[in-house]
C-alpha cells in the first residue's frame, strides 16, 4: 500500500515514521552466500550477502528457512565447528545465543558427481532466530566448519551451485534436494546465488590477456593486485625467466613478442597462471627507416575532395622535429594531434589556428622515443592520420 501522507506537525511525523518501517519500504529482497577460508582459525566461514533490499522490523528479521549445500572431495569430512547467526530470542536485539547450524543430509560418491561428497547444512529454528537489522551490501557470518583432510589448494571446496549441479533425480542423490535456500521475513525465496568463494591458499587474480608495443620503447608487463601472492614467475620467448612482480622491457625489440605465462604461488604452493600475448608493432617499418638504405625524407600527403584542401607531413622517417604543411581555403580551422602507435595520446594540439591565408606550413619540435606515429589533422572537421616513424 502507498503512504499517503497529509498531516502536520506531530501526527505528520509519527505517520512518516511509520510507512519508512512499512514492508514497501523495507524487506529482503535477494541474497547470496559466500564461502571463505580463514587462515587465522583454518576454517571456512559461510557468510550470507545481502544483494537487495533491507531488514529492520521484527518480521522482516526473522529466519523462516535456509539451506546451504556444498561439494567436497568424497574422501573428505567436514564439521560445524562455530554458529554465528541467526540470534535467539533477539526480536529486540537482546540475543546472545546464536541458532546452531546441522549437517542434514549427505551423499558420498554419487553416481552424477563421482569422486565428490555433497553435504547440506540448514539451522535449528526451534525457538525462531532473528537477524540484527540488514542493510543492503551486508556481509553476515552464518557458522563456521573445518574440512579434514584440507585439501591441498582447496579448489575442490565449493559451495552447491543450483543451476549446474545434479537436481534430487539425478542417478545416485536418491531423491536427496540439495539445492540452495534462504527465507527470511517470509516464505518467499530470497536466494540468487553464489558469490566466488576465496580458496585457502589458490592465488587468484588477472593480467591483461593483450599489450603491444613499438620497437625501442619501454613496455611493463604487470602482474597486478593478486591474493594469497608469496611469488611470481613469468616465462617467455626465447627461454625468458624473471622472478619479479612487474617485468619492464627498455627499448623493446622484435625478440621480445611473444606469449608470456605468468605463474603466482602461494606459501602454501598453489599456484595459479595466466597468460598475455605481446606484440612489437612497427617493426618492418622501423628497421627500414634506420638502415643505410633509408636515408631518403618521405612526404606523406592527403587530398580532401571534399574540403578542397591538401595536407603534407615531412620529412619521414623524422628525428627532432616535422613538418605539417596544409593547403585550404582562407578561414578553415585546422587541428592536430599527435598519438603513438597504440592510440595514446602523446603531444596535444601541435597545431590549432584558423587559416589566414591559402597555406600554412608549421615546424613541430619533438622529444619523443623510437617509434611508430601518428599525426591526426582535423581541417574542418575532416579528419586525417598521417604516420611516421621517428628514430633516435
């Protein structure tokens, strides 16, 4: 129902703070689990996200239902060892016993998950347990359990996924429902799924999968932000090894393109790998401009029917400065840029005037490394790349 509100003063008031605590305006709307090791206490905690919605009142705090599965090895055991929420007796926030959370039913080395063991978990809600107030992005402990014996990295600890993992008729779960749930304030579902769980000693992170470069600048190879990160070891071509976290290659060459691994271990020996392909662009081009055989300027030039104008970049390949020479009609607008090879911006608005005559030719001073350009000119609002190649 809609709160329609036409009072004053104290009436106006008490009526506001009523609809604010109505169900329209709070309630549990989705949520999530999540699973973690802690390395402090060496269990996993089962916590519940709250992914929508709120909690605030007596009845939308209360626990109607849950069930968390999860798959382990089949040789494995797992054991509640600490109950964190939901609280009895704590309708008004006075509850210091937390409601105890059971093994309810399990499956060793089904027929659909051969070599696993799927477990379910679900509270004791006799008398009824009640949440403290949930606000929306909450992460909340459930409880606590130990796996024994630990798997190495702990990868092959997860939580029941609903949408892939085998459904009660599956061959082996003997009509057994192992699916995930959660109520709250009501007996609507409330679960959406499952968040990644953060293994005991698995690295996890990402490094870009692409870079590329152009010969004779300086390229990083960055591992980035990692978890559970004790070192790193990239491999590359031509049987390139490096034990730092960030690889920095000065005045890259053509030997260097190539695919890359990346292996992040963990002091527990994990180890998680991922791969990026570099690619040394320019190369052909670069080469040519600095042998003996390329000592001659060339001119790059662009006709522009359309705007009647024609535009020249020289000498190339160029050292310490180019020229851009624009031929148009009095009173065009003329702009340009000048980016690398791979999009960055590098020199901004080398030239930015209105024409005052026929032609305008300008001397552009660079101080930039061996390499692949790009002069972007806009003569208005027509747009042109003239490349060149710039040598030390």
């Amino acid at each position: 129902m809609a709160c329609n509100i036409k009072l004053t003063s104290i009436a106006k008031v008490t009526a506001l703070l009523l609809c604010l605590n109505s169900p329209m305006m709070a309630q549990i709307k989705k949520v999530n689990f999540q699973l973690k090791f802690n390395p402090q206490s060496s269990l996993y905690d089962c916590y519940l996200h709250i992914a929508e919605g709120n909690a605030f009142t007596k009845k939308e705090r209360i626990q109607f239902n849950a069930q968390v599965s999860f798959v382990l090895p089949a040789e494995a055991e797992m054991n509640i060892i600490e109950t964190h929420m939901p609280l009895k007796d704590n309708l008004h926030f006075g509850g210091n016993n937390a409601a105890k959370w059971y093994i309810t039913n399990k499956i060793e080395n089904p027929a659909a998950l051969r070599g696993q063991r799927i477990v379910s978990v679900t509270p004791d809600l006799s008398p009824t347990g009640q949440y403290n107030e949930l606000r929306e992005g909450d992460m909340v402990k459930l409880f606590s359990f130990n796996v024994y014996p630990l798997p190495t990295c702990g990868e092959a600890v997860r939580l029941f996924d609903n949408a892939k993992d085998p459904g009660s008729s599956a061959e082996g779960l003997r009509g057994g429902d192992f699916s995930n749930g959660f109520t709250i304030g009501g007996t609507a579902q409330k679960y959406n799924g499952n968040l990644p769980t953060d293994h005991p000693g698995l690295p996890y992170g990402d490094i870009e999968s692409h870079k590329s470069a152009v010969v004779g600048e300086t390229v990083v190879l960055e591992a980035g932000d990692w978890k559970h990160a004790a070192s790193y070891l990239w491999t590359g071509p031509n049987g390139f090894r490096s034990e730092g976290k960030d690889v920095v290659f000065t005045k890259v060459g053509t030997e260097k393109s190539g695919k890359y691994t990346l292996t992040v271990t963990s002091e527990m020996g994990c180890a998680t790998s991922r791969t990026m392909d570099l690619k040394v662009e320019g190369v052909e081009d670069l080469e040519k401009a600095t042998s003996e055989k390329a000592v001659a300027s060339v001119e790059t030039v662009v006709k522009s029917s359309a705007q009647d104008h024609t535009a020249r970049v020289y000498p190339n390949p160029a050292s310490s400065y180019i020229n851009v020479a624009v031929n148009a009609a009095r009173g065009a607008v003329v702009k340009a840029n000048i980016y690398a090879i791979d999009g960055r911006l590098v020199m901004s608005n080398v030239i930015n005037q209105t024409m005052d005559a026929n032609s305008i030719e300008k001397t552009i001073p660079l101080k930039l490394q061996a390499g692949v350009y790009s002069v972007k000119l806009n003569v208005n609002g027509v747009e042109s790349d003239h490349r060149f190649i710039c040598v030390e």
